[in-house]
C-alpha cells in the first residue's frame, strides 16, 4: 500500500469514526434509555466496553505483527505492530478509568478484583513493557525484536491469566455484581451500544493508519539523513 | 541430537561450575530469602493472622523476589569482554543456550527455594510432613516454569541499557497464572488434602511451564541475533 492510499483510508475511517462518535455520544447523553437498577452511571458502558474490545482487537494485532515480523523482517510489520500497541494502549488506558468510575457507584468501591478488570490492568502493564523494551536498545534492529518477543510471549500468555483471574474470582466471592451485558438488552441501548462500537473501531483503525504511515515517514527521512551524512563523509574520506 | 544435549549440558555444566567456584548468586539469593522471611515476620500482625495461614502464598512471593535476583544475572558474566558474542558464534544452537540456561536457573532456584520452605518451616512452624513428595513437585514445576520464562526475559533485559530493572516489569505480569495456581496447590497441600485434590491446578501448572519452554526455544533465537 502507498501511503497515499494509507493516509486517505485513515482520513475517511477518522472523520467517519468521530462522526459516529459525536453520534454516540448524543445517544448515550440524550436519547438512550436510563438503567432501571443502575440509573445514570449506566451509561459510562458504551464507551467501556468499546474500549475493552479495541484493546484486545489491538494486541491481537500486535501479536500476528510481531510474529510476522520475526518471521520475514520487514519493518513495515514492525511499525504496524507499533501502532497498534499505542492504539491499544490508549483504549486500555479508557478500559481503566472508565471501569473504577463506573464501579465506585454501581459496586461501591474503585476497584475488585473483577476478572475482566484485573485481566486489562495486566494487559496495560505488558504494553508499557512492549514500550519500555523498544526504547530502552542502542541498537533499534534490536529493540524491534526484543518488543516483538514480548508482544509475542504476552500473547500466548493472556489465555491462561484470564483463567487465573477468572478462577481466582470463584474462591473470592464479591459483592454481588450487576452487569448491564448479556441478550436482554433494550433495543436501544443496543443500537447504541454497536454505534459506539463501531465508532471506536474506526477511530483506532484512522489512529492506526496514521500512526504507521508517520513510523513510515520517520524511518524514510531517517534513510535519508544517513546517506547524506554517509556522502558528506565520503567526499572527504573514502571509506573503504 | 545428541550433539544438541551435550551443548545444552554444556551451558549448564559451565554456569553451575561458575557458581560453584564464585557462589555470588547462591549466596546473595540465599541471604535474602532468609531475611525476606525475617522481615515478613514483622511485616504481618501475629495476633491477627497466623503466618502458618498465609504461609504457602509468602513462600510463593519470597521465592519468586529472591530467585529475580538471580534470573536478572544470567548473561551478566557473558557481557563481559564480549563473551556472549562468543558463545553466539560457537557452533551451539540458540536453543541449546537457551535450555542450558534454563537449566543451570533452574538448579540454583531449586536449592533456593529448598532452602525458603526449611526458612519457613523453622520460622514460622509450617508444617511440611503432610505431603512432602507432592508438596515438592508443585514448587519444582513452578521454579521450572518461572525459570523458562524469566531466563527468556533476562536475555532481552541484559541487551537493553535497563538492565534488570525492567525485568519485574515485564515478567511479573506474566506471572499471575504460575502465582494463582502455584499458591492454591501447595496452600492444598499444606493444609494436608491429599495430592488428587491439586490435579486440576497441577494441569494448568504444567501448561504454563510448558508454554514458557516453548516460547523461549521458539523466540530464544531472535533474542541473541545480531
């Protein structure tokens, strides 16, 4: 893909996405139905539970990039995979402040031991560490493959610690815990739901494209500079 | 194949002898277990809780800090005057490093945490003579699973200018399922059920350590590439 066609295609998926947003958002403050348990508070759903599906979406990017970057060594996948772990990041980062400001009403407290919260919370941690390993190299080859590694193995990981959330919660009892989900959702508030849904999905996807073609851009000028600089020295020194 | 074995052997053979010439990560590992265990003694309100209560979850946690301070120094003798490079370039596949790695880890964390469950034992009356042989197995597959994984982290903490900081950040995430399950299994057996009542755990135990091995000998090879 040229990145012409690149930053049309985010373009359009951008200004659809916040078009839907803006839509969504007049649903949710004016149009929606309210929760008969839950009331008002309710309503902090429709962009949770958006949030939760594009981090997941998105680290499921970062792993089939990651893994195809090892395989071929092509920086292209590389910086795909980049700019889906900051997508992701972002929208793990809504999962989390969302969640505790929904909770402190609807359960009474900030935070339990929730196993879709506590499993968002880990996977926030392994994408500062898919940061943290990137940045942290000399040599960039390198921190490209050790932040593959870590997409890869935090990947293969998340299976097994939903089960280990999912069974810790079992022993430890909460306080009885009202959730909005599951198929006897008023139509409404369906409608909003998968507006919000898609709308979210757009803007990460823009935010993705975006993202990608400027890591593109960066390590073409990058190309550049260095054979400038390898010609200036060339000029004067031959090198061998 | 068999040249494989002999070179994993050969990691370990040189690592272990290493350590048993320096004694600098047993020693180091081994005083702070011993005094992690004397802190938690002042740590937890004796009137309130019981240590005996809590006590497969602070061996859990004692092990997992002290044996950090060991997996963060696997490769520090190979970055030394480029000998990790030298390793690399021998004929050894990246995989027999590995698992020679793993194993020498393994071996030192084994003693380790032998010597955190007698620590626990004298310090706080554990009581260890209900299932001793299962009891041991449980904490063998998770110093092995915890190993694999951590051995594969160190690898790529040592080739960033972190350094082992970075190392609890990308591992302990990572760990919840060998902590969840590893702690429930050995609190079972203290409490003295007998070893069929962990199977299920025992499973998703085994699942983990042998998800951790595959993943270091699949990935180990882009780690040390140059």
């Amino acid at each position: 893909m040229s990145l012409r066609t690149v930053r049309w295609a985010g373009v359009t998926l951008g200004a659809l996405g916040v078009g839907l947003t803006l839509l969504f958002h007049w649903q949710v403050f004016f149009w929606v139905p309210t929760e008969a348990s839950m009331g008002i508070v309710q309503r902090i759903f429709y962009i949770h539970l958006p949030g939760a599906w594009i981090a997941f979406l998105a680290f499921g990017i970062v792993a089939i990039c990651s893994a195809v970057y090892l395989w071929l060594g092509d920086d292209k996948v590389d910086q795909a995979a980049r700019a889906a772990a900051e997508g992701g990041l972002i929208f793990t980062t809504i999962v989390l402040t969302s969640g505790p400001l929904w909770g402190k009403i609807a359960w009474g407290t900030w935070w339990t031991w929730e196993p879709r919260l506590t499993l968002t919370l880990l996977l926030w941690f392994i994408y500062v560490g898919y940061f943290m390993v990137r940045n942290s190299t000399d040599n960039a080859e390198r921190g490209k493959r050790f932040a593959a590694v870590v997409g890869i193995v935090g990947a293969l990981n998340i299976p097994l610690i939903h089960m280990s959330v999912q069974w810790f919660r079992s022993l430890h009892p909460q306080p009885v815990v009202a959730r909005p989900d599951g198929p006897n959702l008023h139509p409404d508030m369906l409608t909003t739901l998968l507006t919000a849904l898609l709308a979210w999905t757009l803007v990460f996807f823009s935010l993705f494209l975006f993202r990608y073609a400027a890591a593109r851009l960066e390590s073409a000028e990058e190309l550049r500079a260095l054979t400038r600089a390898s010609k200036a020295a060339g000029d004067e020194v031959p090198v061998p | 194949m068999r040249r494989f074995w002999i070179g994993v052997a050969a990691i370990a053979g040189k690592d272990l002898r290493v350590e048993l010439r320096t004694r600098e990560r047993i020693a180091a590992m081994g005083a702070f277990v011993v005094l992690t265990a004397l802190l938690f003694n002042y740590a937890v309100d004796r009137t309130a809780v019981h240590p005996r209560e809590i006590a497969a979850g602070l061996i859990w946690m004692t092990m997992l800090l002290g044996g950090l301070l060991g997996l963060g120094r696997t490769f520090e003798l190979e970055k030394e005057d480029g000998a990790f490079e030298g390793l690399v370039a021998t004929p050894l596949s990246p995989e027999a490093l590995y698992l020679g790695k793993v194993l020498s880890n393994t071996l030192i964390l084994t003693l380790i945490t032998a010597l955190t469950v007698v620590v626990f034992a004298i310090f706080f009356q554990v009581d260890l003579s209900g299932n001793p042989g299962p009891l041991a197995g449980v904490l063998f597959l998770g110093v092995t699973g915890f190993t694999a994984l951590g051995t594969l982290f160190s690898g790529i903490t040592a080739g960033t200018r972190m350094g082992e900081t970075l190392l609890p950040i990308l591992l302990f995430p990572l760990l919840v399922p060998l902590v969840t399950f590893g702690v429930s299994a050995t609190a079972t057996l203290m409490a003295g059920f007998p070893a069929t009542e962990i199977l299920g755990t025992l499973r998703i135990l085994t699942a983990f350590t042998l998800l951790a091995l595959m993943a270091g000998v699949g990935l180990f090879r882009f780690i040390v590439e140059e």
